[in-house]
C-alpha cells in the first residue's frame, strides 16, 4: 500500500522507536502461529504482531472453519501433480497440523472454540467425481490414511442430503470456530513473563534495513527488529513486489442460515472440493464456494460480495439440503485467501534482504496447514531448513 504525507504519523521525529527481537506483520492464524511457536523455541524473545485491522480481520476471521487435510484437489490428483511419495508427505505435513493444534492449544479448550472431531465429506455429484473419489481413496488408503467410501444410501441417511451419487469421509478431519481460536492462542501469547505485543490497527506501509537491524513502519510507529515475518498472505505483493507471481489474492464467499436441528454428521465438500458446507454445533449451516462461477471478478483485494455467487449458493443450498428449504439466510460475507501457483504454501525468506522470513499461500487451507507451516517457518529461523515442496525457493 501507500501513504500519503499526512497520513504517515511516523514522520513526527519525537516518535519513540518501538525495538523487539521479531517483529511478525498480520494478526491471522499465520501471524500468530508463527509468534508462538518463536515463543517455544525461546520463551526469552520479544515479539511485536502488527496488524492493519483488528487480530482476524483477514481470510482467518471470515473462513469456514474446516479443518482439513492435502490441498485443493483430490488425493488422486495430488499424485499426479506431485508424485506419491510428495503428496504423501504432504498429506502427513497436514495431519502433523491438527496433532500439533491438539496438543499445543486446543487440549482442555474443545468448547471454548467449537472444535469437534467429526471427520469431513467429498461428495461427487457425477460418476466421474466419484470415480476419482474411488481412486483418491483406494491411493489413501495404501498410504495408511483413514477414509470410507459412502453410497447414495450413506449419504441420505448421514449426511440428510439430496443429488449426489457417491462419496467418501476423510475419517481424520475437524472443524472450529476460528475468531476463538485466535482469541484463545492470543491469550497464551499475552501470558507470560515476556508477552507477545498486539498493535491492532497499524498498517505497514515501508519495510528497510539499516546494517542488522530491520525498520518497519505503519501510519502510527516506527519498529525495528532483528527479522521480520511476513504473515500477510493475500496482501503480501502489497508490501514487496517478489510476492506478486507467487501468491495471488482470491476471493472467497459465505454465506450463513438461520438455526436449524442438528442433522449432518460432518463438513463437507462438493464439486471437487469447490464448494462446501457444515452445520455448526449451534445449528446454523454455513455454505461457500462457487468461486468458479466469476473466476476473473474472484481474483483482486475487494472482500465485497457478488449477486451471482451468492444466488449460486443459495440455490445450492435449496437444491441439496431440504432441511434447509425455506430458512432464513442471516450472514452473507466474502474474504481474501492468499493462493500459491501450484496449490502448495510457501515458507521462506526474501532473496533481497534473508532477515525478512514470510509464509502464506495457503490455498485455502490455512487452518489445515499454517500451524505446522509456522513451526517450520520457526525452525528456518533458528537454522533449520523447510522440505522442498514447501520451500519458497522452488519458484
Ligand atoms: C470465505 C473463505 C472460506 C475459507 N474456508 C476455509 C476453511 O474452511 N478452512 C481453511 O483451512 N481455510 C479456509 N479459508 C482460507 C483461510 O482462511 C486462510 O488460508 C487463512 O486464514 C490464512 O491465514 P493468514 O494468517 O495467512 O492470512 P490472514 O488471516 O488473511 O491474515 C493476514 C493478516 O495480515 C494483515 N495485513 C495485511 N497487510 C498488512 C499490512 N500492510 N500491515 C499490517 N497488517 C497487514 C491482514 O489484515 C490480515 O489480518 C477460507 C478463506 C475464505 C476467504
């Protein structure tokens, strides 16, 4: 982005310089991951998390809530990208994910976030899609990953929807409320005796460097730092050009009914994991996708919503799901995901100045992914390099 003079209250020179050890840029799940597992491996650091808007304003506080394993296609097409023993451990790096999450934050806190265990569904509305669905999972399965095929029957009788001809569950899988998540992994990063700072509504708009030591300005302070993360995903080529053919914003659209009784037994996706849907634990179900509909009107930085997509949504909502049929939509919003060329996340630093480490590109599978993605980044910064196929440096 860019400033204008009279915006830039930085310039006033009595302003007081704000010195940390690390400080990480975007309040999502990437930016405070990334804070904690810093923390971890030296509890001793001091960190800054600088953010635009308030902690979640980004895709983190307008998302699904899908916890879900692999990338955006399915497993079968993975190994056709990637080969199987990449997209195997692909698949491993995101089931590490959710272990991690468990055990580091969610343990004790199920409620408190609606995190639930109940696997997820890709539903094949062609015999082609189910085909695939067949194939991906027969390829899982050699892979030690826990799935179940399920026919028309399964589907009416579990799932309570309509005009799918095949699916199978991915047994592993778990949903959340993801502004409580943030909510809960800011609280332990404020704890403490050394607690992570939060500037809420402090744009960056410059990053320099002066010897060792990095300045990064937004409209109200100045900070320096010896590293800066770059956890602003979608937004990142805003801030340094290198990002601009590496992540591309993308937008995504929701929309949300009216409570209805429980009666789906876990998320699920359609339309090669296009379009999704989950009832949440208090009852709404929540509905997105369809992306495919405007893909030239779902590529830029707007988080507005658009007619066509929402109409897609709703009659999709109409057609599949007759416990829907006549209720209320309350909520309809949109967000700005951040998608990498080849449907991997990125995890490195920039070429031009090694201090400044980023990592985005989730393709829509930030919660899937970026706590684990974090950790590495973490461990890149300590010395230790990220796998290949996560590494920034294959582009
Ligand atoms: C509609 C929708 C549905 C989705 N559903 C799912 C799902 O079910 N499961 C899933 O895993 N993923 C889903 N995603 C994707 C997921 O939300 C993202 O992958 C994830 O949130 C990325 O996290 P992040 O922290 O990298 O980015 P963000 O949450 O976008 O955080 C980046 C932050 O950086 C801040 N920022 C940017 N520029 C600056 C700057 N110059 N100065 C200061 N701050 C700055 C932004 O305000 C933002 O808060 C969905 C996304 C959308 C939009």
């Amino acid at each position: 982005m860019s400033v204008s003079f009279w915006q830039d209250l930085s310039k006033y020179k009595n302003q007081k310089i704000i010195s940390k050890d690390v400080i990480i840029v975007g309040g999502g799940i990437a930016g405070l991951s990334t804070a904690f597992w810093l923390k971890h491996e030296d509890p001793s650091l001091s960190i800054a998390v600088l953010e635009k808007g308030a902690v979640g304003s980004g895709a983190t506080g307008r998302n699904a809530g899908f916890i879900t394993c692999g990338s955006v296609e399915h497993y079968n097409r993975m190994v056709e990208k990637h080969g199987e023993s990449q997209a195997k451990e692909i698949w491993k790096f995101s089931e590490e994910n959710l272990k991690l999450l468990n055990e580091y934050l969610l343990k004790g806190h199920e409620g408190e976030v609606s995190f639930q265990t109940q696997g997820s569904f890709s539903l094949a509305s062609t015999n082609e899609e189910f085909k695939e669905l067949k194939r991906a999972k027969a390829l899982m399965s050699s892979h030690g990953v826990s799935v179940e095929t399920l026919e028309v029957v399964d589907i009416k009788k579990r799932l309570h929807v309509e005009g799918f001809v095949g699916g199978i569950k991915y047994c592993d899988d778990a949903s959340i409320d993801p502004i409580a998540l943030l909510s809960l992994m800011r609280k332990k990063l404020e704890a403490g005796p050394s607690p992570v700072e939060f500037y809420e509504h402090n744009e960056v708009f410059e990053l320099s460097s002066k010897s060792d030591t990095q300045v990064v300005v937004t409209q109200a302070h100045t900070f320096e730092g010896q590293a800066v993360v770059l956890a602003t995903n979608a937004y990142s080529s805003l801030i340094d050009s290198y990002f601009e053919n590496k992540i591309y914003p993308t937008r995504g659209q929701i929309l949300i009914t009216e409570k209805v009784p429980l009666f789906m037994e876990g998320p699920c996706y359609a339309n090669f994991v296009l379009d999704y849907f989950r009832q949440l634990p208090t009852g709404e179900v929540i509905i997105g996708g369809f992306r495919q509909l405007q893909k030239d009107a779902e590529v830029g930085f707007s988080d507005q919503t658009t007619f066509v997509i929402q109409k897609a949504l709703e009659d999709f909502l109409h057609l599949h799901i007759p416990h829907l049929r006549g209720k209320k939509v309350t909520h309809r919003w949109s967000g700005v995901m951040g998608f990498s060329a080849d449907g991997q996340p990125l995890v490195g630093s920039l070429p031009t100045n090694p201090q400044v480490y980023f990592l985005g590109g989730f393709t829509a599978h930030g919660l899937g992914l970026a706590f684990h993605c974090a950790k590495t980044l973490s461990q890149l910064i300590f010395g230790q390099s990220p796998p290949q196929w996560l590494s920034a440096r294959r582009f």
